[in-house]
C-alpha cells in the first residue's frame, strides 16, 4: 500500500479527485446561492404584500377587521410560513400566531431575522423568522414575517446532494486510483525486473508484454529493440575481439620468431636483413588490419557524413579500372569495363574508392587462372549503379549476409591471406552513403552491386 500510495498514477487520480470535489463544490455553492436569493427575495415580496394588505385593511376597515383578518391567516386555513403578530400600545399581543413581540423590532428597522416561538408549534421551539414590523395608528404595532423553514429545508437538500454526489465519486476514484496505480505498479515492477537482470549481465532478457498495446506495451517493446540492438552490438564486440586476437596472434608469433631466430644465432646481415624484412612484413599486416577497423567504424559511425559532397562516380570508375588492369593481367585474368559517361552522385571519394578497391582485390584473389573480372557502371531509371563482378567460386546465398560483418571468413577462403574485414568496410560504406548493397550470383563468381540514388 504504502508503494501504490507514492505512484503517480495514485497521485494523479488524487488530484483529479480534488479538482472534481471543488468543480462540484461550486457548481452546488452556485446554486445554493441563486436559489436560496430568489427563495428570499420571494419572501421579502410575499411579506411586503401582507404588510401593505393588512395595513389597508386597519384604515379602511378598523382594528376589530384587522383582528379577524390575522387571526384567518394565521389560523389553520392560512399559509403555515406566514406569521403575523397584532400588539397593543404596550405590546401585548391581540392576535396573530407568534408568542411575543421581538425584541430586535424595538431597536432596529427595517428586515429582520429573529428566533421566535410560534403559538401553532406543540414544541415551542424557536423559529428563525425573516420580516418586518409596521407601526399603526393609536400606537398598535403590527410584524408580519415568514419561517425561514423553507431556506433550511433546501439547504439541507443541497449539502445531501453535495455528500452523495462527492462522497462515492470520492470512494470510486480512490478505488479506481488504487486500482490503476496496482496495473501501472506491476507493469513498472516488470521492467525494473527485467532491468535488474540485465544489469546482473543476462543480455538475452526481455520486458514482458501482454498484447494490449498500450503505452507499456509500446514502451517495452521499445526497450526489447533497444535491449536487442545492443545484445547485437555487445555479441558484435565480442566477435571482433576475439577475432582480433586471433588474427593478430599469428603475425605477431610470426615476428616475435624471426626476431628471436636472428638473435640466437650469428648469421650474416643477408640472413639479418630477411628477418627484419619479414617482421616488417608482419607489421604491415597487423596495421592494416587496424587501417580498416578504424576505417569501417569511421563509415558506421557516420562521421564522415559531413563531408558527403557530389562525386563524379564516372570518373573513379575509369581511376579504377585504369589501377586494376594491369593487376588483373599480371595474375593472368581478364578485366573488362562498361562505364557510363558523366554519372554524378553524393559521396566521399576515398571511402567509396576504398570499397570498390576491396571488391576488385577480393575478384583478383578468388578468381581462377583465365578469369574474368569487369566493373560496370551503369545509369537506371532512379540514379546509377555501379558493380564488381569476378569468375571465382562466389559465396552461398545463406551466407551472404554474414560474410559482411567483422572477420567472417568462409572455409574456402581460410588459405588465402587476409583478415575478413573487406566486405565489412564494403558493407559500411554503403550505409554511410545510403544505398542498396546487393550480392548475387555471377554463373560463376559473384556480383556485388551499389545502388546509388540520384544526386
């Protein structure tokens, strides 16, 4: 209890509550108020009328008239709110329904509310009386006023109205609060769970929905795709360290030993000369393995996005070609191009060069003997595309999307040297540029595509 007291939704329901409670408290004020005016002012009125009849019928008609007058009005057949109160010149009552002249009559003038005991009441209670008194000639003093009872009847139906209207909306919306606030509490209580258990290390663990979809159910499975994200980007940490470390270990062992081998034995500087060249050799690996990590989290990250910029594609097309031909015929391959004429999109130039290198390396190193390798660049109906296509043994359509993350390397490419960053940073600098990357079957080979936008 004490925690569903402290939850907002508690908190709110009190103060909707409170602000329900004074609504109503005014709207009935309001109209206790004009109605209880207008019941008065009609007394006032119905009094003003008696004093004026009455004190016509005394001019017209005499004392003894006037007697017989208050006493039908103020017997069983008149109006039971009206009194009335006949005394003589020392104030001693001759007719009328009120026990004793008012005290408060002698002193003041004008409207009255006095407590007076009523002849016609068995319980001689006293009455509040709202009215006035009214001199008349040979010193006889007439009062004429009505009972208040009608005021405090309907004072009385308002604060009953005010308390059954008040009341159970006060016990229902407690009770809807603290209902409310045991939903709200039991969906927080199963995020924070689900948070402890991830805070503990269990990355796998999800918030629990219940298929409403309400803001709970939208916010938790919000979280879930946050929680998964970053289990991937977690899992993708722990697979690039570890393959890191693995691709790393084998050049530095290579060049810790040949540094150790020319140190134990007395060799000629020819022999000194080849250890040093093969540790440099093993160095240069290791940087450029380092070379593309920082290159490809550069390109996920976006942070050469500013720099995006129009880039003639046509003209790093030929660049390309131009570098690789010569590469390609050394390895006994053939290298064809197709490139499009001023073809004009939004890049940058050396992450995109770099990529397209990378594919034109990986097609040089898989393609057989008497290949073909070709880099076409062609304009389509919503921007340009360009491609890198090769004769080797291509890769298997299920494992097309894993060979572009970090150090994935497939068995048939385990004796050739590299580190499987290539299509990483192929794959990152495509999502930096915003494109469609596509690998598909070449008949033999593989064809890697860049969609391009147009610029």
């Amino acid at each position: 209890m004490h925690r569903l007291v402290q939850t907002s939704i508690f908190r709110i329901a009190l103060l909707y509550l409170l602000l329900l409670g004074a609504t109503l408290a005014v709207l009935l004020g309001f109209i206790y108020w004009s109605t209880a005016g207008l019941i008065e002012r009609q007394n006032d009125e119905t009094v003003q009328a008696e004093i004026r009849g009455l004190a016509e019928q005394y001019r017209d008609e005499g004392l003894v008239r006037l007697m017989e007058v208050i006493h039908e009005r103020s017997g069983p057949r008149g109006t039971p709110q009206n009194v009335y109160l006949l005394t003589g010149p020392g104030l001693q009552p001759l007719a009328g329904n009120l026990a004793d002249w008012p005290a408060a009559a002698s002193e003041q003038e004008g409207w009255l509310e006095v407590e007076l005991a009523r002849r016609d009441d068995p319980s001689d209670g006293p009455h509040v009386i709202r009215g006035r008194a009214f001199d008349l000639a040979g010193g006889y003093r007439l009062f004429v006023g009505r009972d208040t009872v009608e005021r405090a009847d309907f004072r009385g139906i308002v604060a009953g109205a005010l308390a059954w209207a008040v009341l159970p909306a006060v016990a229902l919306g407690l009770l809807g609060g603290a209902l409310i606030g045991r939903y709200s509490l039991a969906r927080v209580d199963s995020v924070r769970a689900a948070s402890e258990d991830i805070v503990r290390g269990d990355l796998s663990r999800r918030v629990p929905l219940t298929g409403s979809g309400d803001e709970f159910d939208r916010l938790a499975a919000t979280i879930n795709a946050m929680l998964a994200r970053i289990e991937t980007l977690m899992g993708g940490m722990r697979l690039v360290t570890d393959s890191l470390a693995h691709d790393l270990r084998s050049p530095l062992t290579r060049a810790r030993g040949a540094i150790e081998m020319a140190l134990r034995r007395h060799q000629d500087a020819e022999s000194y000369r080849q250890a040093l060249e093969q540790t440099a050799a093993e160095l240069e690996t290791i940087l450029r393995t380092f070379d593309a990590l920082i290159n490809i989290a550069q390109a996920e990250a976006g942070l050469n996005r500013l720099t995006l910029g129009e880039l003639d594609l046509t003209a790093l097309a030929r660049d390309l070609l131009e570098v690789y031909q010569p590469i390609a015929e050394e390895a006994g391959l053939e290298f064809s191009g197709e490139i499009a004429a001023d073809v004009v999109i939004r890049g940058h130039r050396q992450l995109l060069g770099q990529a397209v290198a990378n594919l034109l390396d990986n097609a040089v190193k898989y393609s057989p003997p008497g290949g073909r390798i070709s880099l076409t660049l062609a304009t389509t109906g919503d921007g340009a595309a360009l491609s890198v296509a090769d004769s080797g043994p291509g890769i298997p359509a299920a494992d097309r999307e894993r060979v572009l993350q970090r150090f994935v390397r497939l068995d048939d490419s385990r004796a050739t040297p590299g580190s499987g960053l290539g299509l990483s940073l192929v794959a990152a600098v495509a999502k930096l540029h915003d494109v469609d990357l596509a690998l598909d079957d070449n008949a033999p080979g593989l064809r890697v595509t860049f969609a391009f936008p147009a610029a």
